[in-house]
C-alpha cells in the first residue's frame, strides 16, 4: 500500500468480512507492505474489497495507493496446537 499526506482510513474485507482497517495517511509518500493475516479459502472466487472509512484529522483528502498484492500458499499446515519442536528429528 502507499501512504501519503492525502490519502484515507480504508476497511479491508475479504467475502464481506472485516479483516483489516488501515490509516493511509503520511505526510510523506511512503510505500508500506501491509499484513492483512493469514486467510484460509476455499476453492473459488473471492472478493478483496477496500471500502473508505474517512480520514485522519492530519489528512487533506480520502485517496487509495494500492501498489501490489503478494499471496502465499503455505507448503503444508498444522494445527495450532502442535508444538514445532515436537516435529524435529530425534538422534
């Protein structure tokens, strides 16, 4: 995402659901990688939608810098209870 000194407070959902709310503003033009967590979807499409949700009081407009989007696809899961070091081998 980009953050500038004109730039808005935007929600992010994915499917209609709230997973991010992000303040764009910076008094200077500033790319920024944005962590919007970990999703886990389905087979099919999806919609990723930023919706505006005002401003900060310091901003001088409402504008969006979207510059890219990086997906990662995990290699395998686990449950969030397994303890990592119990997956180490045993000598």
């Amino acid at each position: 995402m980009v953050h500038a000194h004109d730039y808005g407070i935007y929600r992010v959902l994915l499917d209609g659901k709230q997973i991010a709310q992000l303040d764009l503003y910076d008094p200077d033009i500033t790319p920024t990688a944005e962590k919007l967590g970990t999703q886990k979807l389905t087979a099919g499409t999806h919609t990723l939608r930023f919706e505006c949700a005002g401003k900060s009081d310091k901003s001088a407009g409402y504008f969006l810098g979207f510059d890219a989007l990086a997906v990662r696809v995990p290699v395998y899961s686990r449950a969030a209870t397994v303890d990592l070091r119990s997956l180490q081998k045993k000598k």
